[in-house]
C-alpha cells in the first residue's frame, strides 16, 4: 500500500484513510495502539481479549501448581496479608 497524507484537525485528530480502514477492518468503536519509535509515530490495530468470566474453568486451577515462589495459591503474602489470584490480576466479573 502506497503512503497516504491526514491532515490533523485543530483538535490535533486526523481520520484514517478508507483504503486503511478497510484493509485493517477498522470500523467504528476498533482499537488502536499509537506509540513513538525512532522519532516516527507508529499505530498498529488492538484486538481487545474478552474477560474471563466468573463460571471460567481456569479460575479453578489458579493456584494449584507450585512455582517455586514459595507462596502457592496465593499472588501477595506482606506483612501476613494475602490476595487470591482473581484479586492479584485485578479479574472483575463480566456484566
């Protein structure tokens, strides 16, 4: 694909050319990661992952294999307090 030119708006936005859009399937509401790489501005397309969900098998092996870490099941032991794993990644149930 040949380079194309945007124009930013006074916002500092600029829309994505067609042929773009439609080789990425970009559609409205898609991700995109911007990011700066040798002084050139460098975006790429983000497939978000879907969370898991509270009935998610893989919630019942967390934990149960031993790392080496010295703390199995748990991701946090300070000062006697500790999180399960679900707490320690931040896992929030899907609505």
């Amino acid at each position: 694909m040949n380079s194309v030119v945007a124009k930013l708006t006074s916002k500092g936005q600029l829309t994505l050319p067609k042929p773009v859009r439609d080789r990425l399937k970009l559609d409205k509401g898609s991700y995109i990661a911007i990011y700066l790489e040798n002084n050139q501005i460098v975006m790429k397309k983000v497939d978000p992952q879907k969370p898991l969900s509270d009935a998610d098998p893989i919630w019942d092996m967390a934990g149960m294999f031993h790392s080496g870490g010295g703390c199995e099941g748990r991701a946090d032991s300070r000062e006697g307090k500790t999180k399960s794993v679900r707490e320690a990644v931040g896992w929030k149930p899907s609505l």
